[in-house]
C-alpha cells in the first residue's frame, strides 16, 4: 500500500500486533507476518473499494447520459427524444469554412 496513510495504517497494526503479542495471542516471531498480512490484505481492501466506486461512478455516468434524452410527458410517462440526422452529404459549399492553413477536418457551420 503506497499512499499518503501507509505509514499510518503499519503503526496502527504494529500496536495491534504488540497488544495481541502482550496478551498471549501472538507470539514475537509472528508478529511481523502478521502485521504484513494485514497490511497486505488492507492495501487490496482499499484497491477494491476504489475500484468499485470507479466503477459505480461510470455507470452513474452512463445513467445521466442515457435519462438526459428523456423527457416527462403531462401524463407521467416518459418518452426518449432522439436526434435525427441526414445522412446524405450537403454539396453546399457555403456550409463549409476552408482556412488556408487548416490540417485537420473541415469546420462546418451548422
């Protein structure tokens, strides 16, 4: 675990690990492995947990996306409003601004 509350996080389970080892529970020689087991196991706790939020964040992302294209009817009922756009190609040249120094897409104006 490499963050800003690791060294925190090591003492806190190194004074764990010193009272389980002053009431009889550990004994000295595992008192390390225990504390880097702990340790181990917490780091991926938090890679989880930060994962999974990523994860719920993206699909409430997604969610706002897809209820943004909807809108309330008077009767309660909601409907999707769609965008549609022609496919053919316009050979309007007016519609098309060219720079002479331009490398990329032509700019349209809409």
């Amino acid at each position: 675990m490499d963050v800003w509350f690791s060294p925190l996080a090591t003492a806190v389970l190194n004074i764990i690990a010193s009272f389980l080892v002053a009431k009889g529970i550990l004994d000295q020689g595992t008192k390390e492995m225990f504390v880097q087991t702990m340790n181990n196991m917490l780091a991926a706790f938090v890679t989880v947990g930060i994962g999974g939020y990523s994860i719920y964040k993206m699909v409430d992302l997604h969610k706002h996306k897809l209820t943004l294209t909807m809108t309330p009817q008077g009767n309660g009922a909601s409907t999707t409003t769609l965008k549609v756009t022609s496919t053919e190609a316009s050979t309007d040249p007016a519609k098309f601004v060219v720079a002479g120094t331009q490398t990329g897409l032509p700019n349209t104006q809409l």
